[in-house]
C-alpha cells in the first residue's frame, strides 16, 4: 500500500545512528545519505527516509502518529526496544508484550526516536497450528 515513509528530523546523523541500530537490529541494511543530506532505508517493498523540514523549520514529531516497523519474532522486538534505548531512544507506552484484540494477538514494542516521534516494532502472533 505504501510507497515510502519520509520523516522530519532536526539532526541527520544523530537520526542515522538511531536508525541504523533499530533498523540494522530488524536485518535492514544502513542508510544511506544522498547529495541533498536525505538518508534513505531501501527494502524489496518500501522506503523509509529521513529528511530535515524543507520550509526550514524546525522537525516535530506527529502527536498521534505511529510509524510501525515489522519484526520476525517477539525476540527481535525486544532486541529492536534494547538496542533503541541505548541509540538514543525513548521508551513509551506499556513493556514490550502481547496485546490482545478481537481475533488477533500482536506482540508490540515502542519508542520515541531522538525528536519524539513515537515508533514499535510488531510481530503478528501466529495461532495456526
């Protein structure tokens, strides 16, 4: 459904090093920064960006907004959560953990990057047998 992801940040390479580390965390390669100081994460289905405000504003974050990024397991969430704490991410929200919904299971962890904006990493909970 998506093409792509851009978001606002005040600070490319304190971003870049934050992403590299959840992102690399999840199996995604490092991105990489082009000519006009853009840093792009490519995937065989999307791509995620990275890009200070082209009105020269200041970067804020979506108060309402969630960016999720797909993980394999409940152990790479966690992994995911760890390694975004130590890069300079904030925790939020409840524990890494099972959330229950109507007919579904999802396993779900979250983060507030360096400028605030509030990410997870999910895993779909399988209950075929």
């Amino acid at each position: 459904m998506f093409s792509h992801i851009m978001i606002g940040v005040n600070d490319i390479e304190k971003s870049k090093t934050f992403y590299d580390a959840i992102l690399g965390a999840l199996g995604h390669a490092p991105g990489k920064v082009d000519d006009k100081g853009r840093c792009f994460y490519f995937t065989p289905t999307g791509i995620f960006a990275l890009s200070k405000p082209i009105n020269g504003e200041p970067a804020t974050h979506g108060n309402g907004t969630t960016i999720g990024f797909h993980a394999e397991s409940p152990e790479l969430a966690d992994t995911w959560h760890a390694v975004g704490a130590e890069s300079g991410g904030t925790p939020c929200e409840d524990a890494p953990g099972i959330r229950k919904g109507p007919g579904f299971d999802l396993y779900l962890a979250y983060l507030r990057d360096p400028d605030g904006n509030k990410l997870c990493a999910l895993h779909r909970i399988s209950h075929d047998k």
